[in-house]
C-alpha cells in the first residue's frame, strides 16, 4: 500500500516527529522515536535494556552519512498507544506483544499507514508467558472452578488469548461463562487484591510479580496451551523504505543487546530491575539464563505460524477483521542487518529447562540439574539464597521454588506452576501426592 506524494512529503518535512526530518546530505539533525514498554521485560532487547546499553546511539554514530542522530525514547504501558502514535506518523519503530502487533498491522492497515514485523524479542515456544493467577487464599483450583466467576484481564491482549483459549479447553464459553473484566493489569491487580475479581489474566511481568510479593498464586500456565507466544518490533512501512539503514542500525543493536541479555543474564536482569523498579528476581525469572522467556531477534516459522492463529481470537471479540500476516511479517532488514548470522538465530533452540539458585550477592546463579538437587542446596543455605528457581515438570516453565506446587513420586520431588497439572500428575502416577515446600526441603536435606 502506498502513500499520496503529499502525504510522504509532509512525513518528510515533520520536525523531530519522525525520522524522515532531513534530506539526504544537509547534515540536519534526524530524530529517531522509539516506542517501548519499559515493564513488559520481554521487550527488553528493543526498548530498557538496548537503551541503557547505548548500542542504538552507537550504531548511528558509525554511519557516517552527514547526519547527526538523535534517539527520542517513548515509554509506554501497553502497546495501544504505540500503534496510535505510529499510525500518526509519531513513532517510527515500537516493540509489543503477539496480539497488539496484530491489532498494529489492523490499523495500520486501515489507516493506510502500514507497519511490519521487522524482529523478535523474547518468546516461550509453549504459551508460558502469560499466566492465570488467583489470590493466595483462593479455593479456586482448576479453569472449571472460574465458571461464573469475575475474570480480569487486558482485552486484545497476549494474555486475554490465552485466557480465551484455556476456558475453550475446559468447555467453558469465554463470552457466556465467566464475567469478564476488562482491566490493564494494574487495575486488575487491585480488583484480585479487594476481591472484586475472582482471578486475573495478565502477561509478563504481572504474575511472577503478584506471586513474589505473595499477593497471588499461580491457577493457570500459559504453556500448558502448547501454543508460542513472543514480543516482537513493529516499524512504519514508510519509515523502513525512506530510512532502510537506520532500521538496520537499530536490528544491529537489537542483536547486540540481546547477545547481551544472554551472556550476562544476571547484570541484565539487575539493570532492567533499576530502570523499571521491578525486583531483579521478578525479572531473571522471564529473561534468566533458563527464564520463562527465550530472546532471539529472528522471526521464526513457529512465531509467524501462531500469529495466524491468533487473529481468529482478535476476530471473535470483533477487534480486527481479517489480517494479511504474511504481508505484516518483513524479515528483509533483519536479514540484511544480521547477514550470516540471522540463519544461525533462525536455527538456534532455547535452553534446556534446569532448576536455578541465585545466591545473595552474586552475579552468577547455580544451576542444577534436578529439583531436588537445587532443594537439598537451598535447605543447606536457607540464608544465602535470594531466589531459587525451578521448572514446571509438565511444561518447563520456570516459577519460584517456593511459589511452587510440589509433589512426591517415590524418590522424586517434582514442581509444578499450577495446582491442576500437579493434579494431573498425581492421578496418573499411583503412590504420588502433593506436599508443602516446608516438606520437599525436609525430603531434600
């Protein structure tokens, strides 16, 4: 789709709106607007961590065309906002979840302002990064017990998705039967904790939050759905054709801080932490060394093929029509910016799921190969550990050791995110039961 000459011309001559704010040679200063989600840490590679790093800034400077950048970073809570900037002309590239990158390339569209998935951030290959979470005293133990209950979560949103699809598995009509609430995660929050919702489904990093600080417990993991879910870029169509290398700039850098993230998960993680305010254990536990979240800039088959999944869902709560995710996916300026390297991204796999202890003023974690490994280390040095981390022995999601729904199976102690799958486990396998954490640590030391 492309645009009437006046309407790019205008786009061309904004002032410190867009990129295209000089013309080629004139030595004019060009602001780049990025749009991120500073606590939605699955975007960290595109927005807090690659901003604190400096690596956009850097890959500018080295350009070396006559132009002097700048890079004007707008943080945001969700990602409606950015795709109402963009459509406007106002931000030039954003990073957001699966569903509102749809909802990104719909009014795009519409609005005859185009935009393309251009990378990914963070993504779980099962769905585990959105999770259904009850209050600590709840009596709610499965997706059956939500039948008529209050439900919060974010309409449009990666985790109202997953809410949809998980009541649909449990033969529970989404729209007929549950009372929906359509809250942002932190007015959903203060429903859970006042009791006017019943349970809440929200995205990274809400539930591994409210399950920290002990204000809720795991219900539903995300993961159990076996369906990818991952944050990715979106940049406007016109920007990435008037500016093609500053886009790559940005893809270089992305890749970079992601390399970053990778090889220095725990100074990742401590610096998303002071930038967001959100505690660094909340953070390592979705973008750890084993975290919940995988960080890879390539656009995977698996990714793309989810996302066309995902419209029919934002097609039934009638907040897009039909969308072209062929035509929304664009991976020609990651691939270029990458060179080599991209096919080896597009072929790595995330990290095998193992139990992760980060010791009190450390800046490496322990890892271990079995749960009952890390639980005997724990029980040995119940003052010097800051977290402990273990994954669901169902799906590999990552939760908190002490967050965890713990069963025993003969010599076997086994975690689980949420009280169902460990119920799952127990009625398969004779002489198995849950047990407290208080217990498995005994069984361990």
């Amino acid at each position: 789709m492309k645009h009437k000459p006046v309407v790019a011309a205008m786009l061309l001559l904004a002032p410190l709106t867009a990129c295209g704010s000089a013309q080629a040679g004139d030595g004019s200063t060009v602001t780049v607007t990025v749009g991120y989600q500073s606590k939605t840490i699955n975007t960290v590679t595109a927005g807090t961590l690659l901003r604190s790093l400096g690596y956009f800034e850097k890959q500018l400077n080295s350009l070396h065309d006559g132009k002097t950048y700048k890079v004007d970073w707008q943080d945001y809570a969700t990602g409606a906002p950015i795709t109402a900037q963009m459509t406007a002309g106002k931000i030039d590239i954003g990073s957001m979840g699966d569903f509102p990158l749809l909802i990104n390339a719909a009014r795009g569209t519409q609005l005859g302002k185009p935009t393309h998935l251009v990378s990914v951030t963070g993504y779980n290959l099962r769905g585990g990064l959105n999770t259904i979470v009850t209050s600590p005293g709840s009596k709610l133990a499965s997706l059956t017990d939500l039948r008529g209950k209050k439900v919060s979560t974010s309409v449009g949103s990666a985790a109202d998705g997953t809410l949809v699809r998980a009541l649909q598995r449990a033969g529970i009509d989404p729209d007929k039967g549950i009372e929906k609430l359509n809250q942002q995660p932190a007015v959903g929050t203060s429903a859970l904790s006042a009791g006017s919702a019943d349970a809440l489904s929200q995205f990274v990093a809400w539930p591994g939050l409210l399950a920290h600080q002990g204000k809720a417990k795991a219900l539903y993991d995300g993961a159990e759905l076996n369906l990818p879910t991952f944050h990715g870029v979106t940049a406007r169509e016109d920007f990435a054709q008037q500016r093609p290398t500053v886009l790559e700039a940005f893809l270089k850098a992305q890749a970079e801080a992601t390399d970053y993230l990778n090889a220095h998960p725990v100074a990742a993680a401590e610096s998303v932490a002071k930038a967001t305010g959100l505690p660094a254990e909340v953070v390592y536990l979705y973008n750890g060394a084993h975290g919940i979240a995988t960080f890879d800039t390539a656009i995977k088959p698996q990714l793309v093929s989810a996302l066309k999944q995902d419209v029919s869902v934002l097609k039934s709560a009638k907040l897009t029509g039909d969308i072209d995710v062929d035509s929304f996916v664009d991976d020609q300026y990651v691939k270029k910016a990458l060179g080599s390297d991209y096919a080896k991204r597009l072929a790595a796999a995330p990290a095998a799921a193992a139990s992760e202890v980060w010791p009190k003023g450390a800046s490496e974690t322990k890892s271990f190969k079995a749960p009952a490994e890390l639980l005997s280390y724990v029980s040995a040095h119940k003052d010097g550990v800051r977290a402990a981390y273990v994954p669901d022995a169902t799906t590999g999601t990552l939760w908190f050791a002490d967050k965890a729904v713990w069963v025993a199976d003969g010599g076997q102690l086994l975690p689980f995110v949420a009280p169902e799958t460990a119920q799952a486990y127990v009625s398969a396998h004779g002489g198995a039961r849950v047990i407290t954490y208080a217990n498995a640590l005994e069984r361990a030391s």
